[in-house]
C-alpha cells in the first residue's frame, strides 16, 4: 500500500468548514432537546429541515474533519485506481447524501470505473443524481448493509472497491455485518471504512437520536466502537491486513486480508 498522502489531504481542510450550518443545527438540537427526548421531534427533520442538505453535508462533508477524512480516502483510492489494471467496479453502501462519494468520483477514471451508489433505501437517489450529474459512471441502487447482500440479488465477486462511510456503526453486530459483505468483493478487493471511534457528547445530543444510531447495543456508550474492536470485528468477519489511518484517535479505513493475490499495488 502506498503511504498515505497527506498533504493532499490537508488542502481540503482549508475551506469553508459550514460552521454556520451546524451551529444552526446544534442549536437546534439544544432547543428541541425535551422534545427529542420524548420522540415528539423527528431529529431527521432537523437535520434535514425542509428537506435541504445543507445541515447534513456541513456534518458530514463540509466541516474540517470530514473534509481530512474524506481526502485521505480519496488518495488511498486514487492510488489503488492508478495502480489498478482494466475495469473498476466500486460499491459504496450507506451512500446518503455522498459526503464520501464527493470525494472519490473525481479520482476514478471515467473511461474504466462503475460506481454503484447504493442506501438502504432510494430515498437519497434524486438529491445525489442531481449532485453527481457530471459523472456519467455513477448508478443508483439500493442494499440494506445489515442484511445479507447475496439475498438482495448482488454477485458474488463483482465488486472491486467497497466503500462504507459512517454506515456500519448502524450495526448491532458489526463483524456479522462486515462478514456479508466480504463475499461481494473479487480477488484483490478492498474494503474502505470510514468510522467515527469515539462517542460524543456532540452525537449524543444530536444525530444520537436517529433510530439507526440509538437502536444500536453493541458499543460501550454509544454506537462507535474504540479502535481495537473494529479491528476485531474486521479479524472476525475475515478482513486483516488492515491499514487503519487514525485521525485525532477518530477515524479509520481498512483493507481485507482475504484475497490471494491484491489488485492494487501493496
Ligand atoms: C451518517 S449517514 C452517512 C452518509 C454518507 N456515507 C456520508 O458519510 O456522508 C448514514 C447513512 O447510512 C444509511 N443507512 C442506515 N442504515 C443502513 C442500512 N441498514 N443499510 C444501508 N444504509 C444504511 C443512512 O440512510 C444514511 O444515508
């Protein structure tokens, strides 16, 4: 694997961070707090107020951290595609509002690359075709990543790259949901996982209210495991090798030990 190129990655850092958006939306939050408690408030329609995804992608996208975590994604792939010979198939599951998938179109070569944007559900889809519109490569699907993809209608095999960005923490049992995904990818594939590893207060009183988040039981406090269990989880379900880049003892992706021969340059 290449080492990391991280002052590519710092040049997103420098812009617009969307502090005004999500000061609007902690403010928000602190305000319907009562309510929030009670489920008399939808927290997604605080994060999604009046359906704009201007709060969303400040959180997940504009904001410096995200901004860092993003890039460094987007150099590991771009690496991993120009290092790469013939067609790129990439699945990216739990795509939302495509904070992440922002970030690594613009690395993939358009000639060589199919995209599949996919969600639990194809709520997100209309948002991300206008958003993605300049990447002819890009198709919309749908796969619930805490159910067994092969019973979706996914191939074995067909897929590349799998990109998962603070999704599989919606997992209650994460090495299960990481071990089904595992046999979508063919030999050589890599796994990219984007994970907060800390629970914050910050979540807790905010996007800590979404069902996905607070069903969840497998995590000391909340829903983001230390470190050393997603290590763990990726042992369990199959996946070593694992190259976890960590940023402010937060954020981390991995790749699988369990292809024979790697694709991409090692
Ligand atoms: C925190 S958002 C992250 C979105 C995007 N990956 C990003 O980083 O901006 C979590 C996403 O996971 C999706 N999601 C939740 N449960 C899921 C499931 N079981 N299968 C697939 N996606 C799921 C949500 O719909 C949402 O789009």
């Amino acid at each position: 694997m290449q080492p990391l190129q991280l002052h590519k990655a710092s040049a997103a850092t420098e812009a617009n961070g969307g502090e005004a958006e999500l000061r609007a939306f902690f403010v928000a939050c602190q305000r319907s707090a009562k309510a929030l408690l009670h489920g008399e408030v939808n927290p997604l329609d605080l994060l999604f107020p009046g359906g704009d995804w201007s709060v969303a992608e400040a959180l997940y996208e504009h904001n410096p951290i995200s901004r860092h975590v993003n890039a460094l994604a987007a150099s590991l792939v771009g690496d991993w595609a120009s290092a790469t010979v013939g067609p790129l198939r990439v699945l990216e599951i739990g795509a939302g509002i495509g904070s992440a998938t922002a970030a690594l179109l613009p690395v993939l070569p358009v000639d060589r690359t199919r995209y599949l944007f996919t969600d639990v559900s194809a709520f997100f889809h209309p948002g991300a075709r206008r958003k993605f519109a300049a990447f002819p490569f890009v198709q919309y699907g749908v796969l619930d990543a805490l159910r067994d993809p092969l019973a979706q209608g996914f191939l074995p095999e067909s897929f590349d790259l799998i990109v998962a960005a603070n999704v599989m923490h919606n997992a209650a049992d994460p090495a299960a949901a990481l071990a089904r995904l595992r046999p979508l990818l063919a030999d050589g594939g890599r796994l990219v996982l984007i994970e907060a590893t800390r629970n914050t207060r910050a979540h807790a009183v905010s996007v800590g209210f979404i069902e996905g988040l607070s069903g969840v039981t497998d995590g000391d406090d909340g829903p983001f495991l230390p470190l050393p269990r997603w290590l763990d989880a990726l042992d369990k379900a199959g996946f070593a090798d694992a190259a976890a880049s960590r940023f402010r003892r937060g954020w981390h992706r991995f790749r699988p030990r369990h292809h024979r021969r790697p694709r991409a340059a090692a």
